[in-house]
C-alpha cells in the first residue's frame, strides 16, 4: 500500500459486494501494541481463566509481539487450548510454548513387575 500510495482499500466478500473499507493504519495497530499490554492481557485472560493454579505458575514474557509461556502445571490437557487462544489476541505474531507437567513414571512391563515380585 505504502509503495503504491494507496491509502485505502475496499474490502468485499465472495461476491464483490463492498462490506467496509481498510486504512494502513487499520491494518498497523496490530503491529503498534505494547507488549506489556499483551503479557497483562494474556496472564488476564488466557491464563487466570484457564489454570486452576495461581499465575506465578505460569510465566508469560512477550517481545517484539512473540508470547513465550513457561511454568509448570498439574494437568497439561489445557496447554493446546491456551496457545491458540494466546495466538489469537490481538498483536501476537507467534507463540513459544515451554509449559510442562507433571513427571510420570514410565509404564513397565507387567513381565518385569512380576518378576520384581518374585524376589
């Protein structure tokens, strides 16, 4: 747009018909937003509503628009759901996800427990 002097353009559905139109500085304010602003709405949001553990559980640091969630959690069936929601505020331009879970044991071999038993 910049490079073409374009200042707005129409936007228009399937069919052709006008539904609004789009400045540059529409499609900026994305890109203009304080990362604190999004950290705050993250932790707010995504993570307070999401979490049943408090928020110190789960860091959220964003630079240059780029979430990174880090913690631990007692249940991690949540995590795929908070990343897509992370991704979809306003300003997020990608998600780093380092949340992890509790350590569990690795099933053994039934053959191996009997064996043990046997001793």
């Amino acid at each position: 747009m910049a490079r073409h002097r374009v200042k707005r353009l129409p936007v228009v559905d399937g069919a052709g018909v006008l539904k609004g139109i789009v400045s540059r500085s529409d499609l900026l304010k994305v890109f203009l937003r304080d990362d604190d602003d999004m950290a705050e709405e993250i932790r707010r949001d995504v993570i307070g509503c999401r979490f049943p553990v408090s928020l110190e559980s789960v860091r959220v640091d964003v630079r240059d628009g780029v979430a990174t969630l880090t913690g631990h959690v007692p249940d991690t069936s949540l995590v795929p759901l908070a990343v897509r929601l992370v991704r979809s505020v306003e300003g997020v331009v990608d998600v780093h996800c380092e949340v992890s879970g509790p350590h569990r044991r690795p099933a053994l071999d039934p053959d191996f427990l009997d064996d043990l038993r046997r001793q």
